[in-house]
C-alpha cells in the first residue's frame, strides 16, 4: 500500500489486488474497513478475495490474469509476502521448522554449538500467544543481534518475545498494530474480550486533534 501510494503521486492509475477479504493482514476485517474506504478515496482501484493467476504480455503492456476476470497493466509488482532464505543453514544441519524458520532458544542460539541466529530467518515466541512464530520486523531483529552478541562475548542475555508492533503511513493515514488481533486470538485458542475506541489523538483542550479508531 506505501508502493500503491506512491505510485499514485507520481500520476499512475493503480489497482492493488488482494487474495484476501481485506488489505493489511494484521489487521482485523473491521479494522481494515477504514482503510480501504481511505485508499479508494485517493484513487486507487482495490480487488479483494481475488488472486492472480498468470502474467502474459500483450500489446506492449501486460494482461494479469485473475482468479475472477483479468486486468490490464503497464508493469506489475508483486508484494506476496517473505520467506526465510536458510539453505545454508539446513546443508549445515541447524534445525529449522516446516517453513524453513531457523529454531533458536532464547539465547538465539541453534542447535549446533557456537551457531547462533537472528532476525528474519529466525523463530521467535509470540509475547502474548507464547508460541513460535515467524515475525520478520527490523526492530526484533536488532534487538536479536544485540542479544546474540552478549551472550557470544560471554555475556548472559536472553530475548523474551515479539510483540508484532509495526506501524504504516498510507498518505495522511497512519495505521498501527501491536500484539495480537482478534483473529489471532481466536486461532490460538486465547480468551478474549475486545471494546472500539474513536478518541483525539491528543488532549481535547489543545487544537489540532484528529480521532483515531482503536480496537483494543
């Protein structure tokens, strides 16, 4: 979606294509809602429950073929997603999970002695679920390093979890998650309870506040 801007700014017609029911998967539905009534209003074209199919040139642009119907464009780019790139450390014996996640303790070291692994690649446990997860965001991974570094010199630090705080700019939208969404939640068996809070982003009593949507 901050490419989708961009491109926008920059005078394209752009349509964004979805498989799944909303934009953002961090987000909850309900929560994603606000977000595509904000980027169809600066333009953009948004398909959802939709998934590409196939790529062919044709009349020296590109026809991208859809689950459902197909769409002309000029170029393509596809954000589909990360996996962790371990071959390495599989030829070399590191134990890795069924997604190719390399499996460390809460020292970030593996299985091998004096292999220690971090960031991207690495499993981590969710803070709030307490299980393995795959979160690969650039403030656990430099806090992972630091760890790994402590404890290779000798030291004794220990990586107690990833809360999944990560935050976007979708023009004059900002869009924030932290911790576990609802549907998370629910897939980890977790009860909960949720409440929507539509506040000022500051005091009332100063100027310039502009409400925010929370669900928490």
């Amino acid at each position: 979606v901050e490419l989708a801007e961009n491109l926008v700014r920059a005078g394209l017609d752009v349509t964004v294509v979805e498989l799944a029911d909303h934009l953002i998967a961090p987000l909850d539905a309900d929560m994603a809602a606000d977000v595509h009534k904000y980027i169809k209003s600066k333009g953009i074209k948004l398909i959802l429950n939709n998934g590409m199919t196939a790529v062919a040139e044709s009349d020296g642009g590109l026809t991208v073929k859809l689950q459902n119907g197909e769409i002309k464009a000029g170029f393509m780019v596809m954000a589909v997603g990360v996996r962790p790139e371990t071959e390495l450390a599989c030829a070399a014996g590191i134990a890795t999970n069924n997604r190719g996640s390399i499996i460390v303790d809460d020292r970030m070291r593996t299985n091998v002695p004096d292999v220690w692994a971090v960031g991207d690649a690495a499993v981590v446990t969710d803070f709030m679920a307490g299980a393995p997860a795959f979160i690969p965001l650039a403030g656990p991974a430099n806090r992972q390093g630091r760890i790994a570094a402590d404890n290779i010199c000798g030291g004794d630090s220990a990586y107690e979890g990833t809360q999944g705080s990560a935050v976007l700019k979708l023009f004059d939208m900002t869009v924030a998650t932290s911790g576990l969404s609802e549907r998370a939640a629910k897939a980890a068996g977790i009860d909960y309870d949720k409440t929507y809070i539509y506040s000022g982003s500051h005091a009332s009593y100063y100027p310039g506040a502009t409400n925010m949507s929370i669900k928490a």
